[in-house]
C-alpha cells in the first residue's frame, strides 16, 4: 500500500489538505505557503514532499504563471489514501 511508503510529514501534508477539502466541500484554498504556516516545518522539507507527492500522483502543484507552487489539490487517489491513513 502507497501509505506505508509516505513518511510521517507527507502523511501529515495529506491528512491537512483531506482535512480543509471536507471542511470547504472540496475547494482546497491552502497553497504552499499557508501550508508551510500550518505545519510550522522548513519550507525546503514540505517543497520536497510536495514534490514526491505530486510524482505519486497524490497531489497536483498548481503554478503561478512565473513557476511558483501557487495552489494545491488532492487528487482522487490522494484523497483515498488520505482517507486510509487519517
């Protein structure tokens, strides 16, 4: 199973973005930063969780026009496996 590959902060990024999907119906507002703000870790780890995430297809990186990480959002198979591990 994909979760028991996630480390504890990927783990907890997914079980914050399942969190604010269901708190505001499915419209996921937080974007790097706020996420960054929330989990009060480095900003380089979340970027390379994020990163690893998005590759597995648990989440997509929404981008500035100038490449900066502007939105997030969990896919179906991210919410499935947010959903198992929270």
């Amino acid at each position: 199973m994909a979760a028991r590959r996630l480390s504890r902060l990927q783990r907890h990024i997914l079980r914050c973005l399942l969190r604010q999907y269901q708190h505001t119906n499915g419209v996921i507002a937080m974007g790097h930063r706020e996420l960054v703000q929330t989990l009060r870790q480095d900003k380089s780890n979340i970027s390379h969780s994020l990163h690893t995430l998005a590759a597995r297809g648990l989440i997509v990186i929404g981008r500035t026009p100038g490449g900066k990480a502007d939105s997030l959002d969990l896919t179906a198979e991210g919410r499935k496996v947010a959903s198992e591990i929270a």
